[in-house]
C-alpha cells in the first residue's frame, strides 16, 4: 500500500519542478524577445541613416538657398506712453477702494482703466526690421561718413532706419524726431536692432 503523504509530496516536487521549468522557459522566451526587438531597433536605425545618406546626396542646395529668407524682428512702439500715468494713477485709486469695500467705485475705476489702456493699445506700431549683413552695413556707413553723417547716434538710426521693412516711410529724420520724445522706446529699437545683428549693445551709443 502506498503512502498517500509519501505520494502527495512527490506530485508536489513533481509541480513544483514544472513550475520552475515553466518560469525558466518564460525567462528564456523574454529574453529572445529582447534580443529579437534590440535586432529590429538596430536594423531600423541603419534604415533611417541610409535614406538619411541618400536624400542628402539628392539635396537641391540651390533650391534651398534661393528658398532663404533674412531673419526679422520685430518691436512695439507706442504713441501715447503718456497714459502709463493714469493707468497707475487709476490702479492705485482702485486698490483704495477695494480697501474700504466700496463696490460702486470699484466698478466705475474698473471701467476708466479699461477705457485708458484701450486708448494705450491703440496707439501701438510694430516695426519690423529685417538683418542685414556686415559688408552692407559697412557700405552704408562709408556712404554716410561721404555725405557728412559722422555723429554715431545719427550713424545708428540710419542704418535702423534703412533696415526697416514695415511700416514704409520710417526714416532716420523721424526716428529722431520720435526720440526726442520718447527716448526711452528709441533705445529700446536700437536694442532689438543690436540683438538681430549680433551686435554687443555695449559698443552702441545710449539715448
């Protein structure tokens, strides 16, 4: 007669050793599958680089370089920058009247704000000005120094000025003109200016 614990514990080594086999096996399978999408990756990337290679060697590098454009920048001129006063003015007089609760006027300071900034917002001009390289700046500035311009404020909104493209009409007379009274925005023209011709702003005159 078999001994039925006797028998019970070989079905249990018995499964046990399946269970083993069957997680080595899965391991095994796993890690083929690894191998097999590591193999993929590889040939897919030595793909990519060969079309890469040949569209390269078809690249119409003339077609791409009468494709190019020069780089812009643009930069917002305001012509009432006088209402930055009453905007704080009134966003002062607005706090205080938060302050004590009162909703009326709060609604009324609201609404002149509104008003004010409208009117600031309207008065905006973006300039758009577009690079230029160093040769053509070089020309122009012998041409200026030929025609009496030696003056390197004067020099620097000259060559602001004729790299303008938008608006039309802006010239170095008017931008002159424009700094006189708001000296501030001049300079911060120049600046972009500078920035879109990699020029060390340092070097520029201040206005």
């Amino acid at each position: 007669m078999i001994d039925e614990d006797v028998e019970f514990g070989r079905h249990d080594k018995v499964d046990d050793e399946v269970e083993q086999f069957a997680g080595e096996a899965a391991m095994s399978l796993s890690a083929e599958d690894a191998e097999l999408e590591a193999l993929k990756a590889a040939s897919e990337k030595k793909r990519l680089a060969k079309a890469v290679d040949e569209a390269a060697k078809d690249f119409d590098f003339e077609a791409f370089v009468s494709g190019v454009r020069s780089a812009r920048i643009s930069y917002r001129l305001y012509g009432r920058p006088d209402l930055d006063v009453q905007i704080s003015a009134l966003s002062n007089d607005l706090r205080e009247a938060i302050g004590v609760g009162s909703s009326s006027l709060m609604r009324e300071l609201k609404r002149k704000i509104i008003a004010v900034k409208e009117d600031y917002f309207a008065s905006a001009m973006d300039v758009v000005i577009e690079e230029r390289s160093t040769d053509w700046q070089a020309r122009e500035k012998k041409l200026m120094v030929e025609a009496g311009i030696t003056d390197p404020h004067r020099q620097v909104l000259e060559l602001v000025a004729r790299q303008v493209v938008e608006p039309s009409g802006v010239t170095a007379d008017l931008l002159e003109q424009f700094k006189t009274i708001s000296p501030t925005q001049i300079q911060g023209l120049v600046s972009a200016w500078s920035t879109l011709q990699n020029i060390d702003p340092k070097g520029l005159p201040v206005f």
